[in-house]
C-alpha cells in the first residue's frame, strides 16, 4: 500500500459565466506518493479546492470537468471508485461535516458500508481507527452526537472515519481553518504521524505558509487555476520562483516576522 | 400562582409539559378508538352487518338495535362499525401509495436535479391546480368506478403536495457539507438519500399525513357517496349516506349515524394532525416554552 502513487493529470474544470464558458481550473498535473506531504498552496480563489474537487468529481453545481484522469499506479479509475477506496477526504469545517442528529456511530457505519464492509469486524476497525486519531474512550464517543462535541474532536473524528477507510491517500482540505491553535497543532502532529505510521499519502490544501513549512515535503503553488511552481518544500520557501509563490512567502513572512521559514510555529 | 414566581419557572415547568397537549391526547385517543373499531369491528358487531330483517325496517333505537336499523332491517352500528375499517383501510392503502409516489417523485426531482427536476415538478403544477375532488372525479371517469380506482385516483391527485415538500427539504439539505462528506466517503446516491435526506422530511410528511387522512376519508366516502366508489351493499360510510337519502325527510337519524361518524374520525384525526404538527414545529415549540 506504501509504494502507491496517485497521478492527476490535466484536470481542467469549467463554469458558465455571463453566457460564456470559464475555465476554472486548467490542465492541473499533481503527483502523490505514498508517505509524502504534497500541499497545494495559493490564494483564494486560486482553485486548490476545486482542483481536489474535481479529481473526486463532486464539483459545486455549475462546473463542471471538461478533462483531466486519475490514475492510481498508472491505471486509470472514475472518480466513483477513487472515492472513498483510495482517497478519503478531510473537510474544512468539522462542524458542519458531520449529520447533526446521527451519532458518530452511525457515521462510522456508513463509512465503512460504502466501502462494502460486511457487519463483522467492522467494531474492530472502527476502535483501531479512533484510537489511532487520539480519540481514546471509543464507547462513550460512538454514542455522541455532533452538537455534544468540540471541533478539534470532531475533526479528529474525521480523521478517524479516514483511516477506517484505509485509503492510501488523504485529501486535506485546510483541515485547520476553523480550529482554534491548540487544536490546530495537535491536527498537524497527528497528521504527521499517520503519515509516518500508516504511509499516508497526503494532498494538504492550504493557504497557510506556516503549516506548509511544519508538514508538507513538497509544494505545489497554484495560481487563477494553473500550477505556476512545484518544488520541495525547503527549495520554494527560500528561493521562490515565480512572483506569486514571493508574494505568498513574503505575506507570510510580514504577518510572522520574527519566525524564520524554517522552523514556524503552527 | 405565586408572586414570588422567578422567571425561570415557566421554562422549568415547560420541561415537565406533555409531549402531546390535552386536545392532542384527547385526539389521539379517539383516533385510537377509530382504529381499534375499524381493526376489531367484525368481532364486536352485535349483529351481521348484511342481515337483512325485513320485519325491523326502519326501527329506531332499541336494545337489540342500539342505533336502530335502515330500510332493509340490518343494523346501524354493526354497519357502522365494519365501515370503519373499509374506510380508515382504503385511506390506510390511499396515504401508503401517495407517499410511496410523493418520496419517489419528490427525492428524485430534487436529489438529480437539473431538466429532471424541471419535467417533474412542472407535472406536479399541473396536479397542483386542481382542486382534488374535481381531480379524483376525473380520473375516476377515466379508470371506472370501484374502490381499487377510487384509491388510485386520490393518490394520483394528492401525490404532488408530498413530493413539493420531499423536494424542497432534500434541495435545503443536498449541498450542506455532511452530505458532501458523506459522498467523498464513497456512500452511493440512494443511500444518502435513505440516510440523510429521507429522514429529514419525516417530520413534516407525518404531519402533513395524519391531517390528509380525515381529507382521503371525506373523498373515498364522498366518490362512494355518488356512486362511484364502494358498491352498495358493502357497509361503507358514504353508501350508508345515500342508502339513506331517501329518507331524509322521515328517518333523518340513518343520516345522521354515519355523518357522525365521518365527522367525529375527520376531526379526531386533523386535531392529531395539528398537535403532532405543534410539537414537531421548533418555532411553536419556542413559543409555548416562553
């Protein structure tokens, strides 16, 4: 499962705007391998959301993609067989990623039903996972509904729900906007440590440079929906190429100026 | 009531409140009532509903006949009591098929979206239009006369208003973040609908359902009442009221037993509908809690 590697290659993502055809996204090309980070960073706006979007082909209503493949191990696979099986996702908001009157149990259950897990040994899976996301007391969670938990152990959660699936790959999507800083880092530690554990492939949507520096191996920079530089991490921080990924460090470097790149707080 | 009241006492009490107010449980239990009749009936009727006693025609009151007898000698509260379960049946087997179409139609204007969408609910303007009765008739006109028709055509002119509400709950809720999670999950469409999305309407379709039952029952009656429904000797509410038509004028009580009973089922079931409705709807649930 390690040695896994997931392609998209030339992801193209369209809208109707005023009667005329946009292009959101153009000819995206990410490669991810198992046990690395590769974040996909930008401004808003920039498409990194609907680039992951549209690899797993749950685009908002009005766009569309108008090209691009997934290939897993260079074999091409719909994005109904990518979902779920090969790459669970982490949302943004955990609060709202959760159905408000259905328990965490149920939530496991239907993770696992997607995957066409019969009945036995899912318990087993489910309580591997939840302790492995930090979520120690497996009982007592499962039977608590999302209103009667914090965000940072809803998102946790959503952690856990992810390796229940056992996907090689993870999609983060700024998996720590909405939480607040403790419970931002202790998100990134975990991820880190999934990475290393279980040889997690990582896509980390971001637009936090700090977050990047802490985890990611590899940077992909997107810009008005086109890959405008892709490096190691080390290599885009201190000489950046293109303007926009400058002016991404330097905005980062101007709100945390004392923090040198290399060793950011989270 | 105590002056020293605090303002905290009300939203206490208000904890302890039933879950049902007192003209809920008062209708609650006369429905009850209905259905055990209408389950029961054939085993508490005094007598053989279709015995015809040409002696006792037209008896009042007695106490072998409790309800009197109508113009063939059978008697009145046996029939009573065996139409009671033709009409809460036909009504049961009417809101089973309307919500059967209302869930399918409705999940599947709003769920796929888009010109399918367009298609169905412009379909269930036309359905919408009508007014019901006038619609049943119609289609009555179409398929023929008898009870299996008469329950195709109320649910084909009530489907509509089940599946607007089904659509506009699963539009609400088909973009909210839980039903996208639920997708990247690798959960199919007709599993998000069953989990998600169908539970979500349940409140309002139970209440929409139970104040519809005393309506299908005026209709299954009313079409049996012209004709076009039940046959005549089967014990039905509405063939009861116009057996006794012809008597209006000089055995007014054969009318009004069966008027009494549709009336007394019709309320119980609408007063069950507006209390279920009171107690599910969070709005009005804030206003008496304050």
């Amino acid at each position: 499962m390690t040695s896994r590697c997931l392609e998209i290659s030339g992801l193209t993502v369209r809208t109707m705007c005023d009667g005329r055809e946009r292009e959101l996204v153009s000819g995206v090309d990410l490669a991810l391998e198992g046990g690395e980070v590769l974040a996909l960073v930008g401004a808003s706006g920039s498409g990194k959301s609907m680039t992951c979007a549209a690899a797993l082909d749950v685009l908002p209503p009005g766009t569309w993609r108008a090209g691009g493949t997934v290939e897993l191990d260079g074999q091409v696979r719909t994005a109904r067989e990518v979902r779920g099986a090969y790459v669970a996702t982490i949302l943004q908001n955990p609060r709202s990623a959760f159905n408000p009157v259905r328990t965490m149990r149920s939530h496991a259950h239907e993770t696992l039903r997607a995957l066409g897990m019969g009945r036995s040994g899912r318990n087993a899976r489910v309580e591997a996972a939840m302790i492995d996301a930090g979520l120690e007391d497996v009982p007592r969670i499962l039977a608590l509904h999302p209103f009667e938990m914090s965000g940072g152990m809803l998102q946790r959660m959503m952690v856990a729900l992810a390796l229940m699936s056992e996907a090689p790959f993870l999609f983060a999507d700024e998996p720590t906007t909405d939480l607040d800083l403790i419970v931002q880092r202790e998100i990134l530690d975990l991820l880190e440590r999934l990475k290393k554990t279980r040889g997690l492939g990582i896509l980390l949507v971001t637009h936090d440079m700090g977050v990047v520096a802490r985890l990611a191996d590899r940077v992909a920079v997107m810009d008005a929906g086109r890959i405008v530089e892709t490096g190691p991490v080390m290599d885009v921080f201190h000489r950046p190429a293109h303007p926009t990924t400058r002016r991404l460090v330097d905005a980062h470097l101007s709100l945390y100026p004392t923090l040198s790149p290399a060793e950011p707080a989270t | 009531m105590s002056d020293l009241a605090l303002p905290e006492k009300p939203a206490a009490a208000s904890g302890r409140r039933p879950w049902l107010s007192l003209t809920g449980r008062f209708a609650l239990a006369l429905a009850a009532t209905i259905i055990a009749v209408a389950v029961f009936g054939p085993w508490l009727t005094p007598h053989d509903p279709n015995a015809m006693d040409l002696t006792a025609r037209l008896d009042g009151p007695s106490a072998a006949h409790w309800l009197g007898t109508d113009h063939l000698g059978r008697d009145i509260l046996s029939r009573l009591f065996v139409g009671a379960r033709v009409s809460l049946g036909s009504v049961a087997v009417t809101l089973s098929l309307i919500l059967a179409l209302g869930i399918g139609i409705g999940g599947a204007a709003g769920f796929l979206g888009g010109r399918t969408d367009q298609v169905i609910m412009r379909c269930a303007d036309v359905f919408l239009t009508f007014p019901t009765l006038v619609l049943a008739l119609f289609m009555v006109g179409m398929l023929g006369t008898g009870l299996v028709n008469v329950v195709i055509a109320i649910a084909l002119s009530h489907w509509a208003w089940y599946a607007r509400i089904v659509r506009g709950i699963v539009l609400s809720l088909k973009h909210r973040d839980f039903i996208l999670a639920s997708r990247l999950a690798g959960t199919g469409r007709l599993r998000i609908f069953w989990t998600h999305l169908l539970p979500a309407t349940m409140s309002q379709l139970v209440v929409l359902a139970t104040l519809d039952i005393g309506h299908i029952m005026l209709h299954v009656s009313g079409l049996s009442f012209l004709g076009l429904g039940i046959a005549a000797p089967t014990a039905e509410w509405g063939v009861m009221l116009n057996d006794a038509r012809q008597f209006v004028w000089t055995e007014p009580h054969l009318m009004i037993w069966p008027g009494l009973a549709l009336f007394i089922s019709v309320m119980a079931f609408n007063l069950l509908g507006d209390a279920i409705r009171d107690r599910l709807d969070p709005h009005l649930r804030m206003e008496h809690a304050h």
